[in-house]
C-alpha cells in the first residue's frame, strides 16, 4: 500500500506542474477523490516518498516564481509584461522590482540544496536567473546540464539510489521507467494523468523546451540574435517529437482539448520558444529557396496548435498567422504575377494555397474569440486587416474566379464583427462581380458609394477610404456595369449609373497621378461607346462616339496601356466620320505588343485586318491566337518563357506574326527588382507587422479571363477563323475545318452529353428519328444512333466524333459513346410533318413529296425507358412512317431533323414552343425514370395562361456558345448544297439554345433553299419573337416580302411600306452598321419612289461594306474589356 501511494503521489506531483495550475486551489486529488492544494500535494509527497524532500522543494520554488510571474495579469499563460502586438522581447519572464527580494529568497533556497547531479535544480536556477535579470547566471547554470534537449536522459532507467535521481522520475520498475519520449502513450492508472506525465517524460521534456527557450532570450538580451536563432532551431527535434507524440486524438476541438490541459505548461513554452524564433526570423533572414528555417518554424507552429483553444495566447497567434500568411504571399508573389493566365482547366491548388486556407480558418477562429462588434465611433481593425490578408491570398494565387468564393465567405463572415466597413464593401464588389454575382455586386457598390460618401461628409478621420482606392473602385464598378450593360437588352440604366460612377470618382482624383487620369479617362470612353451601342439613338450616336474617341487618346497619351489601344482600335474601327482602319491596326499591333498573352487583342487586330482586305495577315495573325491558347491548354505558362530570356533587361520575345514583337515590360521589372533585392518578410528594425494592405496590388485593369471567359474568347476567335477560311477557300475548304473546330470542343468541355449543366439533364429534341443522317464516303456525318424497335434492320452501330461528328473510316469503342436521351424537339400537330422526297437533287429544286392524304404518314411517338450503364434514362422517339420507301424493300434514312414545319404551323404554340419544351424538361428533371407506353397521349389542349410556378431551364452560357458553332456550321452546309447536314446541324444548334435566334434565322434560311418561302416567313418570325431586334431575321425576312411578287410582277406596295418601316427602324437602331440592312432598305425606297433616300442609303450600304470586319467586332471580341 505504502508503494502505491508513493507511485500515486508522484504521479500527482509531475502532473500538476506539466499541466502548470500554479494558482489552482485544487491541482491534485487525494486517493479517495478529494481535491488538494499545491501545500498538500507537497506535504503528502514528502510524506509518502522519502528522500526527495529536495524534489518537493524544487516543485515549490518553481511554484512560488510563476506566481509572482504572473501576480499582475488575469491571463493564467501569461507571464510578466508580454506585449502581444510587439515582436521585440520586452520584460517577458522577468519580475517587476518590487517583487524580486521575495524571489531572491526561493533563489538563495534553491542554491542552498546540496544536490550535484540534480538536473532539475540547474534548470529551476536557471529560470530564476531569468527572471531576476541575471542573464549571463542563466546561461551559466544552463551550460551545467549535459545533454540538455535529450529529456530521455534526464529520466534514469530505474528508480534505486538517490544519486541516480536527476529528475522529476517516478519510482518504479525498469519495465515502467526504461521507455523513452517517444514511447506510446496510453492512459494511466492515475485520474487525469496520462502514461508519459506519471513516469516523468511529460516534465522532462517540458524542462528542455524552457530551458531552450530561456537560452534564446538570453542571447537576445545580450544582443546576439545569431546565437539565440541557432538556441531557438535546435530545439526543431524536440518540436518533432511534441508533434507526433501527443495524441492528435485528444485535439479534437478548439473549446478545452484534453491534450491542451494535460499540458499546458508544456504548450506554454513551446509556443514562446516558437514565436521568438519567428519573431527574430522575420527580421533577419531572407524568404530565399535555400533558407527555410522561418517556413518550417511555422510549420510547426501550425501543427501544434491543432493542440490549443482558440483563447489560447490569442496575441501571439495572431501575429504568428499574419506573418506566416505573409510569408507565403511574399514567397509566391513574383512568380503568380508573371502568371497571371492559368490554365483553362481547373487543376489541382498548389501546395501552398492548402496551407495558406488552414492557416486563414484557424486565424478566423481566433479573431472570433478575441474580437467583438465595435462600439459606436470604433473599428475592428484586426478582422479588417484579416480581410485584407484574404483578399492578398487570392490575388496572389492569380485572381480566378474559380476560386473566389471561399474569400467571399471570409468577407461574409467579417461582416458580423464589423459595421459598414468600406474596405470590406470595397473588396466584395470585386469579388463578386468576377465570381458572376453581377446583382449583388452593383447593391454592394452601392453600399459602399453611400457609406464612404456619408463618412467623408461628417469629416471623421480614417474612416473613409483613400482618395486613390475610391477612384479605383469607382473606376472599375462603372466598367462592371458597362459590361453588364452590353449583356443585357435593358441596360441602360447600368449604362447611365457607369457614366454617375465615373463622374464621383473625379470629384476626388488628383490629377497629377497620371495613371489614375488615365484609367479615369479609359473608362469615360467605354460609357460613352456603351451608351453609343445600347442607346440605338442616331441623333445623339456620333456625337457619343467622337467623345469616346477623344477619351481613348487622352488616355493613351497620358499612359498608354494594352487596354487604351485595345478600345481605341475598336473606336477607329466603328463606321463614321473618325474611322481610321490604318490607325486602328496600329493602335491593335501596340496592344498586341504590350500583351501579347491576351487572345482577344490577337482577335481584334485579324478582325481589324480583314476589314482592311488583308486577308493573309488576318489568318496568319488569328492563327498565333490560337496558338497562344493551346499553349496555355498545355499549361505553358509565360513564366518559363521568362526564364529562358533573364538575360534582358527588357523580355523581347521573337517576332510572332505580321512584324509584331511581344515585350514583357512586367518581367522585365519583376527581374530588376528580383537583382535589387531579396525577399524580406519584415524590416530589420520593425518592431509590428505592417499593415495587410500593403501586400494588395493595384486593381487590374480589367479582370482576368475565368475558365468560361477563356473558352468563351478561344471559340470567338475559331469561329472568325472558320469564317474568315470560308472567305478565302469558299465552303468547300472550311467543310473539313468543321471537324477540327468541334474535336477542339469536345476536348476542352467533353462530349454534348456532359458539356453542360442544362445538357446534363436536358432530352436530345433534336434526334427524333430511327437512323441518321449520312453522307458518302468521308463527307460529314451527322450520327443518330439507331433506337427505333420498329426497325430491327436499321444499323446497330455507327462511327462516332466527339460531337455527334464522324468521318467515314472513324472508329471509336463503344465505351466512349455518352448516354443519349432523345424526345421531340418541340410539340408538333400529329397532322403536320417535315418530309423531303425521295431525291435530295429534286428536293432542292422544289419538288415535295405528297401527303395531303396524311393516313399512313402521321408521327408517331414512343416513349420507352432504358437503362445505359445502371442508370435509367428516358428515351422520346419519333418516327415518319412510310416515308421514303422504295420499289426494292430497302429503307431510306429519314429526316433527321424535328418537324419545324409543323412548331411554326402550330398557332397554339406559336407564341412559345420553348414553354412547353420547359415543361417536358421539368417533367423529366423531377421524373427520371418513367414507365413505357404503347402510344404517345394526344396533344394537349391549349393552356390558359397561368403563372409559371416551375423553374425555368435556361441554357447555359456553354451551350450558347455551342449553339451558335451548330448554327455557323449549319451555313457553311447550304452554301456547299449539302442540305441534309445543313438540315442536321441546325437540329443540334436547336438542342443546346432552343432559345437562339441564329437557329431559327438558319433554318428560315434552310426553306428558303428549298424555295419554302412561307415556312420560311414563319421561321424568321419565331427568331424575331425570341429576339424583337434580331437584324438577320429583320434582313432576311423583308428579303422575302421584297422578293414576293403579285400576278402582275410587281412587288404589292404594302410589303415594300412594310420593309421600308423594319428597315428603317433597323438602320436607326441596332442595324446601323449592318450593310445588308441598308442595301435592303434602298430597293423598299426604290420600290416607293423615293429615290433620293435610295440613292443615300445604297451609298450608305456601299461605304460599309468596303470597310466590313469578317465577323462583327462587338459580338466576336466584346466592345470593352
């Protein structure tokens, strides 16, 4: 019994000052569970364990000092003077002078005890060295203790003779005592001791940490940073084996983890030794590759605080994450800013970001446990530099879009311990504009206007923001809503609220900084060009336009950047009195040299010279944006390129295309800075953390691309290559250029059946037929696959491309196939169908097949489920029966196109055939699987028109795209008189944007080849619905009205007043620049008698159309960056 309660006692003792309660009434418990005092464990160990009255005496002195350390101060961790937000050493450890004759007696105490190989008690004299102010006494008695960072060494291997006793050890066996630090912890016998503080391991190595830490001080009180840096780093083993010993089991929250409590006095000097290394580390070295003492300090600082509750030295904590946040925003700045275009994909975050976000979510915690909501008049300056430090963060991984909302959710949570907080506001009308949140950001740049505004009006100082930070925000905010403005068919008022934006930014511009008056000046020109596009007023256009002219070169003159010479081209470029085609070429070529890495300015300069008729320089030039964007597919970044050219001072890549030279002004100063100086996390002489802010960069001048923007501008510019291909070599050198541009497309967005998140979910309308379309031998061929019961001789397989595309002899395995879901493109009338004859040759002639009868020709439906791959999917099939058999039995392929005949025919859905296609997809959305029937229901009656209650499936802005590459296609297929492809890429335009004008105006196209003038009328009717100012469905219907003669041969009178009025509305409005339109108008005018204004508009058709771009620069490259 007598050795259990030495054992038991001892484990007491050792646990009571691992975990550090140096003021708790009750740190210990007797046998029978009542609490002790720090008198009474002391009296029960000398009772219980004979001979270790010094043990007992160091334990008390060391007590007794901690408590006069700690006499002045509420905080349990803190002991003496500690400044939090200071990273000199101050009076940290040391005793105030009224308290040190009372410690000089516990020091004379220690002194007096006869113990020479006593370790504890060197260690213990050591610490009361410190803290009296005796620092070379400390590192006398420090240098005693041999072996001082092996703890292990301080634990004896077994308990016999007094001599052997050098430290804290608890009596026992070999086999309880012989196991070292690193042994397994496991729960002890004793309540609230764990294995390794009941033998003396805890204490020892707690015992090794102080003393290295005091060591470290020492020599920073004798200013010798060097030798206290290599005290602080030796003890990185130790550290170590903090970090992999202690359970990880018991950190597992942040309120009061068992593995804290059970030892604190442990954590309480690691943390000190930690944050004085880091302290000194980031004053004195540099953040090179081959020095990482200071990164991995954080490292294991981080890893240990895993370990505290978030009240925990929240001081240090703080100034440990800023710094190491810092740190890894200074170490990876230089290379993200010569990177600014990732790779179009989405890959994996590097290393660094990983860590950047753990650190920013255990700093979150403890903001919200050591800051509260101001008071009225104050600010919560720490959450708001921790949003700067966020925002940092983000731009230094290089400003995606892809990756902004978890500091969106920063900023969201920083709103609660702040009021109207401008910089806040400030940064959330960034992020939000480039993360799409368009609504929300216009209502927080507006927040953000009133809340600087108000404050600068009561004149309170330092809470408003900077005068340069205003007009930067307002700058880009009127930019936002000028591109949302363009976006939209009513943005006008964004337009108007831009040009109000600009006009409160140069109440406070300071006109001596050049570039802020020149961006200011950018921006005006971009209103007035927006106002000038989206007003359609022709009164009040050119007068809007030479304004922004006049802006653009006021800002190229002042500070010419990429973007000024970007929209000055542009401004030359519009029809008019000031337009410049060879001026505009140059302003583009200085563009493309100052940013070479921007596809779009590689786009508007093959656009600007194919206005200009050099038709060579256009492709060759179109031809290098493409190359620029593969090689970023390939995840070539500018950064190697620089690599390879250190040499220059100034980058001065080799000539691309055309005579254009690309200089990498950017690198080149990034290279001079990078051999001025290195990398410093603070200043040698800094005693606080700069603010946040200053690791901010400047706004861009325009965001950058986003993977969606990035494909979005790639497929802009194939497109004006394919139509710039069908210029030079005619339809028949672009028809195999088509399935290169969707191979591209199937490899960047995947196959139609993933390429999307409506076409995910969204029924294949456009294959309503058993087999598909074919050409002979290596002609296009669009696959629909056989899915017909009806024709068990139909073809089983079929060679597939990526995109429904496949040439003769392709093979693919029937792996790669997507799943296919296919219903009816839009409801049809069971009577009406879309039949060509038997011969393609005498279809296109006119000729029609008979179905007045429509008995054995009607269309039938069939819905049948089927599962691909163990999912269910819903299979829609429609079949013309009958149609196109022949005298030998064989079937000939049916149309593979829906009957859009019978949609325009339909006047109970005339007005929208796409409402009740969003019924059939909500239908399926919310029903996948559905069991087969024998036979389609009838069709439904007409609706009463009813709030629709159910979400609308809009297409996305992929398929948009895609859409309009079906529909291009779908032209360059009837100019080649291939009708039957023609027929079926509109069927594939149709599927991915019911909703897109260009299908319809393609398929009205599409009837007029076929001399079906009145379906075609209906065709371009649908278009103008879906789009009232449509002008290719404007053009092309008064074309037929034109060309629609009475039984005299003359065109009726009324059709040409009714052209003229289109037109002429036209022409003032959106079509202003369209020669076609023009052209049109002057034969109306004709047809009226007007001759005058068809002289006027045929010179005017005459005058645009020898200075017409291949494509239309506003809806190909954008009217503002």
């Amino acid at each position: 019994m007598a050795h259990a309660k030495d054992k038991y006692y001892w484990a007491q003792l050792r646990a009571a000052l691992t975990a550090g309660q140096w003021s708790s009434p009750s740190p210990g418990t007797a046998q029978n569970g009542s609490p002790l005092s720090w008198f009474h464990i002391l009296r029960k160990f000398n009772k219980h364990c004979k001979g270790f009255q010094d043990v007992a005496e160091v334990a008390s002195q060391t007590q007794a000092l901690f408590l006069l350390l700690g006499a002045d101060t509420q905080n349990v961790d803190q002991l003496g003077l500690e400044n939090d937000d200071e990273l000199v050493l101050g009076d940290e450890c040391i005793l105030p002078p009224e308290r040190i004759e009372e410690a000089r007696g516990g020091y004379e105490t220690l002194k007096s005890l006869d113990s020479k190989n006593f370790d504890s008690l060197h260690l213990a004299l050591a610490l009361y060295a410190y803290a009296l102010g005796q620092f070379s006494e400390c590192l006398s008695y420090l240098s005693k203790v041999p072996k001082l960072l092996e703890a292990q060494s301080h634990i004896p291997p077994s308990f016999t003779t007094r001599s052997d006793n050098s430290a804290l050890q608890i009596p026992g066996s070999i086999a309880e005592t012989s196991s070292s630090w690193t042994g397994s912890f496991v729960s002890a016998d004793y309540p609230g001791s764990t294995a390794d503080i009941k033998d003396g391991r805890a204490w020892a190595i707690t015992e090794s940490i102080r003393s290295t830490c005091l060591q470290g001080m020492c020599y920073e009180k004798l200013s010798q940073p060097k030798k206290a840096i290599q005290a602080y780093s030796s003890a990185l083993q130790l550290l170590s084996n903090i970090e992999s010993e202690i359970p990880r089991t018991l950190a597992a929250t942040y309120s009061s983890p068992v593995s804290f409590d059970n030892y604190r006095e442990l954590w309480r000097w690691t943390e000190r030794l930690m944050f004085r290394a880091i302290s000194i580390l980031s004053r004195s070295c540099c953040l090179d590759e081959n020095d990482d003492l200071i990164m991995t300090m954080f490292t294991h600082y981080h890893a240990c605080s895993a370990h505290w509750p978030a009240t925990f030295r929240t001081g240090h904590r703080s100034t440990v994450a800023v710094l190491h946040l810092r740190a890894l925003i200074i170490q990876h700045q230089t290379s993200s800013t010569s990177t600014p275009n990732l790779p179009l994909q989405s890959a994996k975050p590097p290393q660094w970001i990983n860590t950047a976000r753990s650190v920013i979510h255990e700093y979150r915690t403890i903001l919200g446990t050591c800051t509260a909501f101001p008071k009225a008049g104050e600010r919560n300056v720490k959450v708001e530099d921790f949003v700067d430090l966020c925002v940092a963060v983000w731009e230094t991984n290089g400003t995606m879009s892809d990756s902004v909302r978890w500091v969106l959710d920063m900023l969201w949570w920083a709103t609660r311990l702040t009021f109207n907080s401008y910089r806040i506001y400030r940064h959330m009308t960034r992020l939000l504009s480039i993360s799409g949140d368009a609504e929300l950001a216009k209502r927080t740049l507006r927040l953000y206007v009133q809340v600087v505004s108000k404050a600068r009006e009561a004149g309170v100082d330092n809470d408003f923001d900077t005068d340069r930070h205003w007009v930067e925000t307002l700058i880009d905010g009127a930019r936002m809503l000028c591109r949302l403005s363009i976006s939209r068919q009513d943005g006008i008022d964004d337009a108007k609220e831009a040009g109000d934006m600009i006009e409160k930014a140069k109440t406070r511009l300071d006109e001596d900084d050049k570039e802020m008056v020149a961006r200011v000046a950018l921006a005006e020109g971009i209103c007035y060009t927006t106002l000038a596009i989206i007003e359609q007023d022709p009164y009040t256009r050119q007068a809007r336009l030479s304004r922004a002219l006049a802006a653009y070169l006021k800002s190229v003159a002042i500070h010419p950047t990429p973007a000024a010479h970007h929209q000055l081209a542009i401004a030359l470029s519009l029809p008019g009195s000031s337009q410049n085609l060879d001026e505009a070429i140059v302003s583009a070529r200085a563009a493309v040299e100052d940013d070479a890495d921007e596809i779009r300015h590689w786009h508007l300069l093959g656009l600007l010279l194919s206005a200009n008729g050099e038709w060579e320089k256009a492709a060759s030039v179109l031809e290098v944006g493409a190359e620029l964007d593969e090689r970023k597919q390939d995840m070539e970044s500018p950064a190697r390129l620089d690599a390879e050219n250190t040499a220059n001072d100034i980058v001065v890549k080799e000539p691309i295309a055309d005579g254009i030279q690309a200089q990498d002004f950017e690198s080149a100063h990034q290279h001079a800075q990078a051999k001025a100086e290195h990398k410093r996390l603070l200043d040698p002489h800094a005693t606080t953390i700069p603010p946040s802010a200053t690791l901010l960069r400047p706004l861009p001048d325009h965001p950058l691309p986003s993977p969606r923007d990035a494909f979005d501008y790639a497929l802009q510019l194939r497109m004006t290559q394919m139509a710039l291909a069908e210029h030079i070599e005619g339809p028949e050198g672009a028809e195999g250029r088509w399935v290169d541009v969707f191979g591209w497309v199937a490899e960047r967005k995947g196959s139609p059946s993933t390429s999307g998140s409506m076409t995910e979910t969204q029924p294949r309308s456009s294959i309503d037929t058993g087999t598909g379309a074919r050409t002979t031998q290596t002609s296009l061929v669009l696959h629909q696959p056989s899915q017909d019961p009806l024709d068990e001789k139909g073809p089983s397989t079929d060679q597939h491309g990526s995109l429904g595309l496949s040439l003769g002899h392709q093979d693919l395995p029937s792996s790669e196939l997507p799943p296919i879901t296919v219903t009816p493109a839009t409801p049809a009338e069971p009577h009406r169908r879309f039949t060509l004859s038997v011969d393609e040759k005498d279809s296109l002639k006119g000729r029609r097949s008979s179905s007045a009868d429509g008995t054995g020709r009607k269309v039938q439906q069939m819905l049948r489920a089927r599962v691909h791959k163990g999912q269910a999917k819903i299979s829609t099939i429609s079949r013309k029966l009958g149609n196109g058999v022949v005298r030998n039995g064989n079937l000939k392929r049916t149309s593979s196109a829906p009957d859009f005949h019978a949609v325009l025919q339909n006047h109970n859905y005339q007005a929208s055939s796409i409402h009740s296609r969003r019924r059939l997809r909500s239908l399926i959305r919310h029903n996948p699987v559905v069991p087969p029937i024998e036979s389609p229901p009838a069709p439904p009656p007409p609706l009463p028109p009813v709030k629709e209650e159910t979400p609308i499936l809009h297409a996305t802005r992929d398929d948009k795209l895609i859409s309009d590459l079906w529909a291009m296609s779908a032209a360059t297929f009837r100019r080649l008189g291939k009708i039957e492809q023609a027929k079926g890429a509109i069927q594939e335009a149709e599927v991915k944007d019911s909703e897109n004008p260009a299908v319809w105006v393609q398929l009205g196209l599409y009837y007029m080849v076929l001399d079906r003038n009145t379906e075609a009328l209906e065709a371009f009717q649908k278009a103008l619905f879906i789009s009232p100012d449509d002008i290719a469905a404007s053009v092309h219907l008064c074309r037929i009205h034109l060309s629609a003669k009475s039984s005299a041969g003359t065109v009726d009178s009324d059709k040409a007043d009714l052209v003229a009025g289109l037109l002429g509305h036209l022409t003032r409005g959106p079509g202003w620049d369209v020669p076609e339109a023009w052209y049109y108008l002057a034969k109306a005018y004709g047809l009226q008698g007007r001759k005058d204004k068809e002289r006027e508009s045929l010179a005017t058709a005459l005058s645009l159309s020898d200075r017409r771009s291949i494509r239309d620069i506003g809806r190909a490259v954008g009217w503002c960056l």
